[in-house]
C-alpha cells in the first residue's frame, strides 16, 4: 500500500517552515485560519454560481500548469455528487472537504462515496479536524491517498509583559496556534503505520 501524503494548512512563513521540518509533503497557504482558512486570491463560495465557474477558470489558467485544489467551499453544496463532477470538469487535480460534516471524521461515508465516483479523476483529500489520532482510520475507512491537517499546537510568547499590561485583544495576546512540528511528525507516523498494517494484510 502506497504511503499517503501530508498537506499542511499554514498562515504564517513560520507554520511553514515548522510544518516542513515536520515533514509535510505540501503546503497550502491560506488567511485566517481562526476562521476556517481563507483562499488569498479568488473567493469561492458557491460552486454553481456562474460567475465563480468564470473566477475558477481564470484561476486554474493563471495557475497552470501547476496542479490546483478546490477549497472546502465543496462543503457547502446541496448536491456533492453533482458538485464533484463540476469540480472535476474544470480541471481541479484535487478536492479539499470534510464530507460535508464539522470534520472529516463525521464526513468519512461521504468522502469513500466521493473517491468512488472520482474513480481518479481527481484526488479528495479530507481535511477538518485530521490529527494523529483519527488519521489512520480516516485513511481506512475512505480510501484516499493523501490528507489535509493544520497540526496547530498552542505556542506562547517568551516576551515578558508587566501583570495586566494589554493591547486590547480580547484572548491572550501571549498565546496563539501554530503548526506544531510535532504534530506533523506523528501524523506522519500514523500514517507510516497504517501503510505497514496495510502492507502485511
């Protein structure tokens, strides 16, 4: 069984090398990832939407002919089945989604029934809550080849700051989510693990 990749969802050139020295095999540079990950070029909230089709193909001939994924603006689509083949016409290489659900976890059904009738067209990679712990099942139980993680870990600032100083966030100002190398590493071993078990089964 081939070993499944590792896509990183990074909003700082520091997630991005940290997420590197774990050992991610690509990366996706995105904004505001408090609040889900935003695309930094082109908005793609609804897929059926004229204009966004238009918005997709400028973007996918700008990009080429680098591969290209579409965001989990797919997660918001009342037909999946439907929205997958449109996805797949336009010339996406690779679809980012939860299955429609809060994580790809809850999503999994959808994301085997989307890699099955991809039937390698494209790649769906699931992503929306993947870390070391469920990524081995998630990978069993869809049949995907790579996943999408964000492998953010609590980090704190080491500068000293007087008892009650603030510059008005209304969170700890001291503290905020970073890609955790550590993190990438043991999806990485999960991942290499159930490569094995696969192997001898």
């Amino acid at each position: 069984m081939r070993e499944s990749s590792i896509e990183i969802c990074v909003d700082s050139v520091d997630s991005a090398l940290l997420a590197a020295r774990g050992g991610a095999d690509r990366l996706e540079l995105c904004a505001a990832l408090s609040e889900g990950g935003l695309t930094p070029s082109v908005g793609m909230l609804m897929i059926v939407k004229k204009h966004v089709k238009e918005q997709c193909a400028e973007l996918l001939s700008a990009a080429a002919p680098l591969p290209c994924t579409f965001h989990r603006a797919f997660d918001c689509v009342a037909s999946p089945e439907e929205a997958l083949d449109t996805v797949i016409r336009m010339g996406f290489t690779r679809l980012l989604t939860s299955g429609l659900a809060p994580s790809a976890a809850k999503g999994a059904a959808l994301i085997a029934r989307l890699v099955s009738l991809s039937a390698g067209r494209l790649s769906v990679m699931p992503g929306g809550g993947v870390n070391a712990q469920n990524v081995s099942q998630l990978v069993t139980l869809t049949g995907v080849s790579e996943v999408h993680a964000s492998a953010r870990g609590p980090r704190r600032s080491l500068m000293a700051v007087p008892a009650g100083v603030s510059m008005g966030a209304a969170s700890d100002e001291r503290c905020w989510l970073q890609c955790d190398p550590d993190e990438v590493a043991a999806i990485r071993r999960a991942l290499s693990s159930a490569g094995e078990e696969g192997d001898a089964a």
